[in-house]
C-alpha cells in the first residue's frame, strides 16, 4: 500500500502542473495555421475603407463667359494701332476656343509694323494675344515672335499675364497680381477709373500702379488702358523708364487704334 500511495501522489502533482499550464479564455485560443480567431475573420467582415469621393467638375454658365463678349471685336478686318516713333502693328481676330466648360480663349494673330520692318529679310516679326475668361476674370495673354524683341510674354506692358478685369466692370472696382522680372516679384494693383459712353458703346477705363520699383518716376510704374464695346483695346499709355537717372518729357506714351482695315484696303477711322 506504501508504494502504491507514494505512485499516486506525483500523478495528482502533475496533473495540477498541467492544469495550470492550460489556456485561459477565449482570446488566445489558436486555430489552424496558429492564427487567432480575429486573424481568420473573413475578408467581407473586415472593416472596409471609406470610398474616396471624386471632386465634381465644375461649369460655368455659358452667360457668365458670354459677358465680356461686347468687349471683343470679332469681325474681319485688320486692327491697325499707332503709336510714337513710327511705332505700331496690325491684329486681326482669329478665333473662340470653348475649354471644358469652365473658361473660353478668345485669340488674336499680330504682326509688327514700325520704322524698323523686318530686318535683314527674316519676314514678319509676330505675336498671338489670347484673351481667357473664367467665371470671374479675363486675362491677357501674350505669345511674342518679334524676332527682334527678347521678351517672349509681354508687347509693351511690364507687366505679364495682365488680368484686363476681375469681377464687375464698375467704377471703383479693384484687384491684385503679382509678377516677375528677372526673377524679382512685384505687386500690380489695378483699378476701373471710370465707365463712360462714346456714343451708344460702353468704354471703360483700367489703371495700374507698380510701386517700388527703380527706373521710373518716383519708382512708380503707371499703366492706363481704355476698352471699347465692339472694339475692345483702343488705347493703352504707360510711363517710360528714366534714362539716366533723368526724367522723361512725356509723363506718358503707348499707342492707340487708329482705323479698322478690311480686304479690300478701306479703312474706318476711329474716333477717339
């Protein structure tokens, strides 16, 4: 009996040991693979990402870019400008570009025609103006051949890209533009002076003002620009750079359109 009692009671401490020794719960049980219960969840009752919404296009009203259109003279004829010095060019319309229904290009092909033609026989000295309009702006854009120029993005404003107005053409109405030359950034601040008839066509009058800026008067650079309805651009004057360090004669210069040219050579003169 001694022994057998002395077998038993290493069975009953072993037996504890592994009682003791076994899981608890059901978070550590094991499945196969020795994957846990959550592991082998499957793949539909897993939590799904949310969706990424795409942003909706936006269009603008076909009214909201038509309303400028009086602004611009789609007909046929060459627009001649003249301006001081012999200086001045021809632009013609060329076309209206409808983008994605959000903006619209209207496009204008130009050539040089000034006291200094077209040097050693190279032909015409060209340029492209596009005009974008968005639902709240139009800006002017320039695309500069003249073989003879080495700035590619302006005529004769300095400044580029130039926004011809933003928001409502009203008196008093007023925005910003930043602008780079050589690679040094200035602010343009650009006004409606004022709203005006010249017989039964609206004609509006834009100015901008650069400040801190060397080389012109007060280091100040001025710009005035005058739209027509049915012509658009008539006029465009600016202050020119000292030379020197001496003040200029003329506090302004540009140019202006003088007469509309159609095929056949007759001209319109424009009364200004």
């Amino acid at each position: 009996m001694k022994k057998l009692k002395f077998l038993i009671i290493p069975l009953v401490m072993s037996l504890v040991v592994l009682a003791g020794c076994a899981p608890k719960g059901e978070e550590n049980v094991k499945t196969e693979a020795n994957k846990t219960v959550e592991e082998t969840k499957k793949p539909e009752e897993a939590k799904k990402p949310e969706e990424v919404k795409k942003p909706v296009e936006e269009k603008v009203d076909a009214e909201v870019l038509n309303r400028f259109d009086k602004y611009f003279y789609k007909g046929e004829d060459e627009l001649i400008y003249i301006g001081m010095a012999e200086y001045g060019f021809m632009a013609k319309y060329d076309k209206e570009d409808v983008k994605d229904a959000k903006e619209k290009v209207v496009v204008y092909e130009g050539a040089m025609r000034d006291g200094m033609g077209e040097p050693e026989g190279k032909g015409p000295r060209e340029f492209t103006v596009s005009y974008t309009v968005d639902k709240d702006k139009i800006v002017e854009k320039i695309d500069n051949r003249d073989y003879v120029k080495n700035k590619k993005t302006i005529l004769n404003s300095i400044i580029e890209n130039f926004v011809v107005v933003k928001g409502e053409v009203k008196v008093g109405n007023k925005w910003e533009q930043g602008f780079k030359i050589e690679d040094k950034e200035y602010k343009a601040v650009t006004e409606i002076k004022s709203l005006d008839k010249k017989g039964d066509k609206d004609e509006f009058v834009v100015e901008s003002t650069v400040k801190d800026i060397k080389g012109y008067k007060d280091n100040t650079y001025v710009e005035r620009r005058t739209y027509r309805e049915g012509l658009g651009l008539i006029m465009l004057e600016y202050r020119p750079t000292m030379v020197n360090g001496q003040e200029p004669m003329d506090d302004f210069i540009g140019y202006s359109l003088n007469y509309l040219k159609d095929k056949d050579g007759n001209v319109n003169v424009i009364e200004r």
